[in-house]
C-alpha cells in the first residue's frame, strides 16, 4: 500500500488478491473541501488484474489520478 498527493487529492492504494494468486487493482481517494473530507473508492473492471500488489497498487493510482483529473 502507498499513499501519494494529486491534485489536492489524497491517492491511497489498496489493491487486493482475488482468483488464487492475481490483485485487483482499487484506490481510495480523498479531499477535504468546504472543512469536510470527501472520499471515493476507485476500482478497476474485475476482469484487470496484476500478478503482483505492485502492479496493481500502480495501476490503482494512475486510475484514481485520471479519476481526478476527469473531476476538474
């Protein structure tokens, strides 16, 4: 798991295992906006999946930047 800044935004990877040994890529992003913090989980399709946590966590947050980016 690694946490990174994007935007304003907190990136924390939270990739998982899933069928037998593969991770599926999933982010949790976060933003404090008008004194509150505001999050989104950010998951890819079932169907990607990595055969390492950190392909997937990389995955997971090259996927969540563009989630913000899409955002502005």
């Amino acid at each position: 798991m690694s946490v990174v800044q994007h935007n304003g935004w907190r990136i924390e990877s939270q990739s998982f295992k899933a069928r037998g040994n593969r991770w599926c890529p999933k982010a949790l992003v976060g933003v404090f906006e008008g004194g509150r913090f505001y999050t989104h989980d950010v998951v890819a399709l079932l169907s990607v999946t990595f055969e390492t946590a950190r392909d997937a966590d990389d995955y997971a947050i090259k996927v969540a930047k563009m989630w913000i980016e899409d955002r502005a």
